[in-house]
C-alpha cells in the first residue's frame, strides 16, 4: 500500500475555481508568492495554491479567496530546477522555446547558447536561469572560441564578474570564461589519461591553456616532469595560478610557442589537445625521447573518420623514423554537421637506422 504523502499545517492557501487556476498560477509566480515547500492540491471543482504571504493584487477577477491554515501535503521530492524555469519563463510571457534547452556551469558562472535569431528577452531569460540555478553570473557563448589563441566570444547578460574557480575531478581551475576557454564536458578525457600515465614519466603538453590536462597529470599520476607550453599570456597567467592553487611541484609552465619552448627527447608523452595539432605534429614526434605515446586532437570530416587521422599520424611516424604499435580513436562529441571532435593515443617506438 503507498503510504500518504506528510502534511504540515500552511500559514494560508487560495482557493480558486479550477478554470482560473493556471493563469492565478501564473501571476502569483510572477509575483514569486507561491510556497514551493507545499503542494497545489486539487479539491472537488477548486484547486488550493499554496502562498508565502497574502497578494496585494485583487483576487475578484479570478474569483478566489484566501483560506488560512488548510492541510497541505509538503513537497519531499526536489523540486526539477528546469521546471521552475519553465513555469517563470511563462511567468514572465517569454515562450519556451526562445530560452536555452541546456547550459553549462563554469564554478559560479552560466553559460548559455540561444537558438538562432537571439530573443530580446535574453537579459531576461539569463536572469531566470540565473536565479533558479544560483549562479552569480550569467553568459551568452556568441560564437565559440577563435584563433590560435583559443579565445571565447561572450556577452555578460546578467550578474558581475567572468572570473571563477571550477572544481573537477579534485582538480581546482582559476579562470575568466570571458577571457580564455574550458570545456567542461571532457572530464573522463583529461582524467583517464592522468589514470593512465605511470608514475615517473615525462610528459609535454603542447597546448597547456589554463593547465586543462596538465594539472589533472600532475596530481594523480605522480609524473617525474609536466611540462605545460602556452602561447596565450592570460591563459598562461591562470597556468601559474592554478599550480599554486592545486599545489603542484611538478609542473613546468612555459610561456611561448610550443615549436620554441618544448623541451627536445624528453617525453614519454606528448599531448595535443588543440584543433590544429596536425600543424605540430612534427613538435610532437621530435619532444619524445624513444618510445612513447602522443594524444592527438582534431576536427575531423564524420565521413572521413578514423580513416584520414590513422593515415595522418601513421605517415607522420614514417618521416620521423617510428613505427605505430598501436592505434586507438575515438569520437569525442559532435562540433558541428558532419564533423566531429576525434581523438587519437598512438604507441610509437623508434626504428632502428640502417
């Protein structure tokens, strides 16, 4: 037998006719009245909505009434946020469908992506998914990130301050999500690869930005050396931050191209985690040591995958004297239509010259 929802004793409920309940709902969301604590409870032709204090706005027009201390069953579950922020956007008369399906949480920082043809409620909008969520600030992803530099394209929409600190997999980021990229949804990426580095190694990252698979490296593998290049300033000022912060003693950071400040035959891994690592694999193959691994990221045509990026890193190996001893690829996540994020960890070892 299902056991009876607990009730508790509310402070005071409106009583409207069923017909009128949806638009009452409505203002009295707007009007942020309603006590989330408690059901709405139906009650023969009425529906009882539980309040948090008494409206001044006049309840005649919808023919309801105020009814003090009736028995409401309290709400145990936690309350669905993207529910909340459909009922306020209705609230607010924004239609659904003009607000983001989905965002993404960077520390204390929204970032939302609107559907083609940006509404001009989005400050509003932002505002909403804000409040709902608890964020301190919210922004708009424009365009993606840009040039060599990987720089993000954001609007502020609603709050104050870009700078935060993202905490994943125990690993703390310090960044400006105005200024430079993270991607927050690569974490079994950057942590299975710490898993996999073997105590002792050396490893080079050739595209370091603000330390994104270098730190998780760092602190979970117990490698000898990280060496992390960076060619941004700003990412690379967050670099150094975000050692001090995750009290890494074994991470090198280096300011400049990765062609004039990676390390020769030092590593026994090389990774690559930049859409134009196809123009540094040369840099890749000439930091390894002997034997080693590279992983290696690119944008690749979805029709021409894994084809054209085995082929490319196979002849790659050929023209610096290695040969592949294995190969493993995978898709990431989709970029865009018909191409996919890929990626791939090669086993290299080096030929014996005649």
């Amino acid at each position: 037998m299902k056991p009876s929802p607990p009730f508790a004793e509310a402070l005071r409920a409106i009583a409207v006719p069923r017909e009128n309940a949806e638009a009452l709902l409505r203002k009295l969301l707007s009007e942020r009245l309603v006590d989330r604590t408690m059901k709405t409870e139906k009650r023969d032709d009425e529906v009882l909505i539980p309040v948090r204090a008494a409206p001044a706005f006049d309840l005649g027009p919808f023919r309801a009434w105020i009814e003090d201390r009736p028995s409401l069953p309290i709400r145990v579950t936690q309350r669905d946020p993207r529910q909340e922020i459909r009922e306020r956007l209705r609230a607010a008369g924004i239609p659904v469908e003009r607000a983001p399906r989905r965002w993404e949480r960077i520390g204390d920082v929204l970032v939302l992506r609107f559907p083609p043809g940006e509404p001009r409620e989005a400050p509003t909008i932002a505002k909403i998914f804000g409040t709902v969520l608890r964020a301190r600030t919210v922004v708009q992803d424009v365009s993606g990130i840009h040039g060599p530099l990987r720089v993000p394209d954001v609007r502020l929409l609603w709050g104050n301050g870009t700078e935060t600190v993202h905490v994943e997999g125990g690993i703390r980021y310090a960044l400006d999500v105005a200024r430079v990229m993270f991607s927050s949804g690569n974490l079994a990426e950057r942590i299975g690869i710490a898993d996999r580095v073997r105590p002792g190694a050396v490893v080079v990252d050739l595209f370091a930005g603000i330390g994104y698979f270098s730190l998780p490296i760092a602190v979970r593998s117990r490698a000898e050396t990280v060496y992390a290049c960076e060619l941004n300033p700003m990412s690379f000022r967050y670099l150094v931050e975000n050692i001090r912060l995750n009290r890494t003693t074994n991470l090198v950071p280096l300011l400049g191209d990765c062609r004039h400040v990676a390390p020769p035959r030092v590593a026994d891994w090389v990774i690559m985690g930049h859409f134009d690592s196809r123009e540094y694999l040369d840099v890749a193959f000439q930091t390894l040591r002997g034997n080693g691994t590279i992983v290696y990221h690119e944008l690749c045509p979805k029709e021409q995958y894994p084809d054209a990026l085995t082929r490319r890193l196979a002849t790659a190996a050929r023209a610096h004297w290695m040969d592949v001893r294995a190969i493993h690829t995978r898709i990431v996540k989709s970029y865009a239509p018909g191409i996919v994020h890929s990626r791939a960890e090669v086993e290299v070892t080096r030929q014996s010259r005649p």
